[in-house]
C-alpha cells in the first residue's frame, strides 16, 4: 500500500466519520413531558429538519402508560398521543401531512377512526391517510396510527 493510498483511505475514514457525526446533530430523538413513556427500543418520535415524524401511537393513557377502556376512546388518545408530540415541536394536527392508520378489524374500527378524525380536524381539509388491517397489534390492542408533520424550525 503507498502513502497515497493511506492517505486517501484516512481521509475518506475521516468525512465518514464527519458525515456521521452533523447527521446525528440534525436528527433530534423527541420524547415530551406528557407524551407515554416507551416500553423498549423505540422512541416516540424525532424531528429531521422541518418534518417531525411520530411513531406508531395507540390508546395508551399517559398518566398510567396503560391501554384506555373503551374502542372509541382508545382510537381518540392515541390521536391525542400523537398530537401531544407534534405539539410540542410547534406543530397542530392542520400541519399533519401523512398518517397510517392499522386496525385489527377494518369493518369495526374505520368508522370509529373516521368519527374521531373529523372530531379533531373537524370537517377537513384531512390528511392523506393509508389505513391497513393487520392480524395482530401490540398488547393485542386494536388501533395503531403514525404520523408526520411539517413544522419548520424556528431560525
């Protein structure tokens, strides 16, 4: 190996190590006072520049990080979950630019999900929205939405 290729090889090693280190500075792992506390090797959400991207979000209560009674009410925290992240980077459910719903059962729980969205959007503009059915949720639970926001960063 000559002293060019070293040289070379270290430098690249180098701006590797450099490009690794400003993208760690411009992704921002979010997790705010009132959000649910996770329960493993995830995190609630994180901002990347002006978006906000919000993890999967399900009926879980925050003052006692277990699942609320009740379809409907289960379907409306974990919206509210999600809105609670959003918020705190300085974003409303208006700012929403994509969400993808899951359900354990289509037939039961689209209208639920469609009450409770036009309860907080109220008669729209909505976001576009991918809803799926899925055979199993974590905890067996019965809805899980995740979200995406744009909220630029103050300057």
């Amino acid at each position: 190996m000559t002293i060019r290729t070293v040289v070379a090889t270290a430098a690249l090693i180098a701006s590797a190590g450099l490009a690794a280190a400003q993208s760690a500075d411009r992704v921002k792992p979010l997790a705010p006072p009132g959000a649910i506390q996770t329960t493993g090797t995830w995190g609630l959400g994180t901002r990347a520049g002006d978006f906000v991207y919000i993890a999967g979000m399900r009926g879980i209560d925050p003052k006692t990080n277990t699942l609320v009674p009740g379809d409907e009410a289960r379907i409306r925290q974990g919206f509210l979950n999600m809105q609670t992240i959003a918020q705190s980077e300085g974003a409303s459910l208006r700012d929403c630019v994509r969400i993808v719903v899951y359900v354990t059962d289509m037939f039961r729980f689209r209208p639920l999900v469609n009450k409770v969205q036009e309860e907080l959007w109220g008669k729209g503009p909505y976001p576009p929205r991918t809803i799926v059915e899925v055979h199993r949720l974590n905890q067996d639970d019965i809805f899980e939405v995740e979200g995406t926001f744009y909220a630029p960063v103050k300057k």
